[in-house]
C-alpha cells in the first residue's frame, strides 16, 4: 500500500520520479505527489493531487530543474484522499519533505507533543507528525538527516517506510524501513530507492535489500546503509532478473488481460529444472521427517492457493494439513511447535497480515518453508527455506498468474514432501509430474477458447448475485472465481462447496441466478455428485455455467477445458474465472487493474 521512489543523479528528477509512480501507481492510487530539491537553502518545489496519478501529471507544466526528489502514490489509511492528506509532508519551513508508506500507531501523543512544541500541521495523517519530529532531530544533530532518522525510527511505533529529503542537502535523500518495503537501485552516477524495483528496473538492474530498522542515506554515487545505532552494514546485493519490458502492457489493453495470457509462460517458468522434483537443498536445515502438522497461510488468492496446497499435501504426502487466513492466525494463538512447518504463501513478500503470522509462528518455534513471488522481499528473508514462483512482475491488483504460478509451487511442494516422507507412489509421483509438465500447453489451450466468453459475460452483467460452485479442488477454485468478481465487478458472488448447497446457500437461488459450476473430472466419484447439486439448482431457475472437462447435459453453457489430473485442474478451470471477471469489469465500466478501494500489496494489517 502506497507506492514510494525517490532519485538523485544526473537527470532532471522529475522525470525517473515520474516514472517510478507511474510504475509503482498499482500500489494505491487515490493521491500522488512530488517533492524536489531545487536550490540549496530554499523552499521544496512541492505538488500534490488527490485522484489517481493522471491528475498530478496534468498539473505538472513548467517544473524547475533538479536533480533530487521524492515521489508518492497513496492508498489513505489516515485521513482521506484529498491534496492536503497527500504527500510528500513538509515541515513548518517548507524545506524538509517527508513520504511514508504504513501506519505510525503513536501518532496521536506525537502530534499532542509537537504541537506543544510549536509545529503547526496541515493534514489529519499520521505521517504528518514524523515530518515535525524529523525536522526537529535534524536540528538537533547539527543538519544530519541521517542520524535524525535514526533517532526518530527509535521514537516511532507501528510499521513505516520513509523517505526524507532536506533543501540544505540537494542531492542527498534518506529512507528507513521497519515492517514495509524499501529496495535501493543502485546506478551510474545516479541512485534509486524505491518500494520494489519496477520502480528503476528501466534504469538499473542492480538492487540491495534493506533489513528491518535500517536507514539508509544516498547520494548520487554513495549508498550507506547503517542500523539505528548508526553502525555501518555491508551491502546484501541482487541482479533484478527480468527486464522493463515485463513490467510494461506490450499492446495489450490492460495488465490483467496481459497476465492472464502470460499464464502457459509463468507456469513454465515456475516448473522449469523443478519437474523431475525439488532439490533437496531447497529444504536444507529443516527437518521434513520430524514434522508432525504443516499450517499454510495467506490472504485472499494466496490463501485459496493454500487450499489446493491442502489437498495435494495431504493426499501425497500424508500429513494433516491446516490453511488459515493470516490476519486470524496470530491473533487467536494457535499451539505451535518445532514439528510444525509454517508455509506461508504470498505474491509480494510483504503482507503484513502474513508476515505478522509468521514470525508468530516462527517464535514459537516452526519451520517456515515460504512460497514466494519477490526476490529479496522480506518474507522470504525471514524464512528457513523458500520456493520462488517465477510469474514475473503482477502489475494488476487482481491476481492471476501469480495465482496459477502458486498452485504449481504447492504441487512441487506437494511431490516433495511426499517424496521425502516416503509416502507417494512411484507411479503416482511420475504421472503428477508427467501432467506438471503438460500444464502450459493445457492453459495455451484454454486461452485459445475463452474469446465467447466476452458475449456471455455480457449476458449476466445486471446479475445481483452470481455463485460459484465446486467440489473437491474445485472449492478453492469456486472461493477463487468469486473473489476475482467481487473485486473486479464489483458485484455480489460467493463461493460454495457444492456439498454445503442444501445446508444453506440453496435459498439464495432465484429465477436466473448465473451459478457457475467447476465441474470435477468426468467419471470421478464426485462429478456425480456435483451433477445432482447442478440439477438441484438448475430446478430452481438457476442458469448454469458449467466449466468441465466433459460434455454436459445439465448445463445452460458449457466451458470445456482439456482434462488433467483431477489436483492440476484448478490450474485450467480458473483461467475462464479469470476471463470472465476480467470481461465482467470492461462490461460494468470498471478500472479493471486498478479497481476501487484496493491496492496491491496490503503492507499495513
Ligand atoms: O502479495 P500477497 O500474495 O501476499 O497478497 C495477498 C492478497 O492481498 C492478494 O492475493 C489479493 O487477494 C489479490 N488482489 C486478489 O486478486
């Protein structure tokens, strides 16, 4: 939540900042702006706009020159959206510009403190009380931003990442991190700091991680990274593997619909040198044998991966297997030990819901073994052990192909648990990843045929309600399929095992609800059964959009996907989900990948 990029070196600042929110605007959109150091001792040059980005840029004409600034893109927790709530923050002189990803919880005695002292403040966000505390610890240390930072980290409570920069110092600008993001760029005569590197990728490949409680202090060709007793650290340095253009549209009209067909490559992507099974030393140090009970968490898509995740463990691998939603898990104390292996599961490495569960987890003792989406992100810093998803940048708020990328890391996971508990079959494990092997080909398939799925979502576009069924593996899908419309369409859908249907969820059948139904396997037990749950509400005037790898008497219309293993075909029954929301957005008149009142990396609880 919250995008956040500052830059100084050689070019004119406005313009890599620019770029950087541009790149960093799916983070939260609801106001942006601008600070720039222009002449030494002046006042900031400072803009700022409620609305999504466009609004700030359209108000940008003659801009002075500089060559060091700081750049924002927010998702409002504490004050609304308006320009005054926007940052940058400045002090009472204008000369000391702040931005702030997260939530400051001591913020209400700060700014009783400081307001006693003098300060005067704008806005009703806490962000706004560190910029009057930082101005008054600069002072404090003789005009040293840096070591002002530190001493104002160690007042701050709750989780932050800031950036700050001063017009006594152009060209210099300090951040610090705890509990939020915060990577540097490093480049030639010129550096970044950024909330993740698609924010400089056009610039630099060359990254450094920065731990929890660190501040760092740049220049255009210094990086000094200390911790809060200002005790210099080495810097822990990466190469960003995939390139700007990944992190573009390349013609496509929206970044979802890009990611949604980049799915056959991300899949491969994920499986590549993992098909015939995971390296052991993935899981070096962590005892697989001796564990007694695997916990998977995460939030919203990742948490319905984990749920596959589920099934698949605990059928190959033979070991109970509990999915819970973070943002509960830590709060209700649940028994944990070090027979316990924690698998978190997230995109971005940065949800804090996640994070936070983890470390509860890991302090009472579990393994973590996480599957993850970003390189360097602090989740993955944080655990034992890590199985990357190779999807690429996800740019959209709505997740897709780190969705599929996921559910073939849990396979993997699976496979190797399995394996090294000595449970899965020979023949068993060599089918299952015969069938891993054919998955992109399958999704390439899939997305040859979705294009009658425009007409047909178009069909149901004044639906009030739409339902999504599934059994089995097709559950989570069902779970999955409805989130994707509720936070693309912006209408009323739930997800339903198909064996809950008579316990409840029956009577929201009406004449011509859409029920969407994720047909199991043909010939399975449970195709069966979920043909009867169909007529069930067929003969209450539901109509039928069946997705299965057979014909379908029962159903009003028909998506075929090409059969799989019945654990894999989640990976193939989501894509028309996928498509269908996607399309349902376009016929709604919604921002398809920037939809209302989300951002996409939820980095505060
Ligand atoms: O980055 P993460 O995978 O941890 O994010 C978890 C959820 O916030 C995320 O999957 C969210 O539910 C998606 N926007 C849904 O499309």
């Amino acid at each position: 939540m919250c995008g956040i990029v500052g830059y100084t070196g050689k070019e004119s600042a406005l313009s890599p900042v620019l770029e950087g929110l541009r790149r960093l605007e799916y983070r939260g959109y609801d106001s942006a702006g601008i600070a720039l150091v222009v002449k030494k001792g002046d006042p900031l040059w400072l803009e700022k706009r409620a609305g999504k980005l466009g609004n700030l840029e359209s108000i940008l004409d003659s801009v002075p020159e500089s060559h060091s600034g700081i750049g924002h893109t927010r998702w409002a927790t504490h004050g609304g959206p308006t320009d005054v709530n926007a940052h940058p923050h400045v002090d009472n002189e204008g000369k000391l510009a702040l931005i702030h990803n997260g939530i400051i919880e001591n913020y209400v005695e700060l700014k009783a403190m400081l307001t006693a002292r003098g300060h005067i403040f704008k806005s009703e966000t806490d962000t706004e009380s560190v910029v009057h505390l930082l101005s008054d610890a600069r002072k404090a240390h003789n005009g040293d931003l840096a070591a002002a930072m530190r001493e104002v980290c160690g007042e701050l409570r709750g989780s932050f990442t800031l950036l700050a920069v001063h017009s006594d110092e152009p060209g210099r600008i300090v951040g610090a991190r705890r509990n939020s993001p915060l990577v540097v760029g490093v480049g030639d005569g010129e550096n970044f700091l950024a909330s993740d590197v698609s924010a400089f990728i056009a610039h630099t490949k060359r990254a450094l991680e920065l731990g929890q409680d660190e501040v760092v202090d740049i220049t255009a060709d210094s990086i000094v990274i200390t911790d809060l007793a200002g005790t210099v650290l080495p810097h822990r340095e990466y190469e960003i593997s995939w390139d700007a253009s990944a992190a573009e549209r390349g013609g496509y009209a929206h970044f979802m619909l890009k990611e949604i067909y980049e799915q056959p490559k991300s899949i491969a992507d994920t499986l590549i040198g993992r098909t015939a099974g995971l390296d052991a030393s993935i899981t070096a140090g962590i005892d697989l044998q001796g564990i007694e009970k695997v916990v998977i968490i995460g939030c919203g898509t990742a948490y319905n991966a984990g749920l596959v995740g589920k099934y698949a463990i605990e059928k190959w691998a033979n070991i109970s297997v509990d999915v819970e939603l973070a943002s509960e898990y830590r709060y209700r104390e649940p028994s944990v030990d070090n027979k316990t292996l924690l698998i978190p599961i997230s995109q971005s490495g940065e949800t804090m819901d996640t994070l936070m569960a983890m470390r509860y987890a890991r302090e009472k003792g579990a393994r973590v073994f996480s599957v993850c989406n970003t390189n360097g992100s602090t989740i993955p810093r944080e655990s034992d052990a890590v199985l990357y998803t190779h999807a690429g940048p996800e740019i959209a708020v709505a997740s897709t192909k780190a969705f599929t990328a996921q559910l073939v890391a849990m396979y993997l996971l699976a496979l190797h648990l399995g394996k090294v508990r000595g449970f899965i079959s020979a023949d068993l494990e060599n089918e299952i990843e015969r069938e891993l092997t054919d998955l992109p080909g399958k999704v390439e398939q899939v997305l040859e045929t979705v294009e009658p799925l425009r007409a047909l979502t178009r069909q149901f576009k004044d639906a009030t309600s739409v339902l999504f069924l599934g059994r089995h593996v097709g559950f989570p899908t069902a779970l999955e399929g409805a989130l994707k419309l509720k936070e693309l369409a912006y209408m009323h859908a739930e997800g339903f095992a198909g064996g809950e249907l008579k316990h409840g969820p029956i009577a929201l059948i009406d004449q011509g609800t859409p029920v969407v139904a994720i047909m199991p396997t043909e010939n399975s037990l449970l195709a069966e059964k979920m043909a009867s749950n169909i007529q069930e509400v067929k003969a209450r005037g539901a109509i039928i959009i069946a997705i299965a790898d057979a014909p379908l008497a029962s159903a009003d219309h028909l998506i075929r996907i090409p059969k799989t293993h019945e654990f894999l075909q989640p990976v193939l029954a989501v894509v028309p989900l996928q498509v269908i929301s996607y399309e349902m957005a376009i016929a709604r008149g919604n921002d398809v990948d920037q939809p209302r009142n989300l951002a996409k990396s939820v980095t505060v609880e």
